[in-house]
C-alpha cells in the first residue's frame, strides 16, 4: 500500500469498509427525520471520509438516499453508476478542471461502484447522504443479479462485484 495511503488511514482513524477501501464517519446529524418509506427514523444528513488504494474498488451497491461525493486528493476516481434506467453514466471525480468534477451527485436507487484512475496511488474521497446513512438503506450488488438485470453491463458488474 502507499505510504501516503498507510498514513492517511491512521491519522484519520479509517477502518475497512464492506464495500472495499476505508472510511470513517465524520458526521451525523442531531436531527431525525421521519420518512414513510422506511422502518424508523434516519439521520437528516451523515458524511464519510472514503478512500480507495491501489487496485482497491468500491463494489456495486445501492442506496435509498441521495450521494454527493467529494473529491479531497490523491489520484483521481472514477464513479460507475448504473441509473434506474439501466443506463450507465460513469463521472471523473479529480482536481483536473478541464475533465473532472470536484463533486457528484448519485440518485437514490443507482447502482454504484468507485475505482481509482492511477493504481499505483490512492484516491481520498467523501460521501453526504441525505437522509444519513443507515445500514438498512444499504445493499451491496450480488453479481448474478446484477447481470441479470443488466446483461449490457457484464464486464463491468464482474470487474467491481465481489465473488459470491
């Protein structure tokens, strides 16, 4: 792993993340909110601090609440999301103005999956959620499934799931 990658996981207190890579949570919101559409409250907003190494990804998954990601520093990431639609749009996230976007925003209900650009580096990243985080709202994509649903997005559902 890259020293620089070693020391941000320690001076930041990150831990292994089921998706892959490493987070912390770094904020939860006092305020609940109730939605009808799920069972109990959520946290109006949570924040992460997530970051991926090397040939690390973040594996499909979804979410019932909207994602903005934010790009910190490191390598530049890219985002692999599969809408609702089935459409796949794929976003750079980096400090390169010219190609890249400091922020993005994923839409409740895509399918979601990061990868580093350079894999000799890390790339430090965060994520918002609103309504916050539960693990209630969160799956991680089976690729079976996934394939089955999207057939058109093989390669790319078997390259970021994990083996069953």
């Amino acid at each position: 792993m890259n020293i620089i990658a070693s020391r941000l996981i320690d001076n930041l207190g990150l831990r292994e993340h089921p998706e892959g890579g490493f987070f912390t949570e770094t904020y939860r919101s006092n305020i609940e909110v109730e939605l009808k559409d799920r069972d109990g409250s959520r946290a109006l907003c949570t924040s992460i601090y997530y970051l991926l190494s090397e040939n690390q990804f973040s594996a499909f998954h979804i979410m019932k609440s909207d994602e903005v990601w934010h790009f910190y520093s490191g390598s530049s990431l890219t985002l692999h999301v599969i809408g609702t639609e089935g459409k796949l749009k794929q976003v750079q996230l980096g400090n390169n103005i010219e190609k890249e976007a400091f922020q993005a925003v994923v839409k409740s209900g895509s399918w979601l999956a990061a990868s580093v650009n350079d894999s000799s580096f890390y790339s430090l990243v965060g994520c918002t959620l609103s309504p916050g985080f539960n693990i209630l709202d969160w799956n991680l994509g089976d690729r079976p499934q996934l394939t089955k649903m999207y057939p058109q997005h093989k390669e790319l559902i078997k390259k970021f799931t994990r083996p069953c």
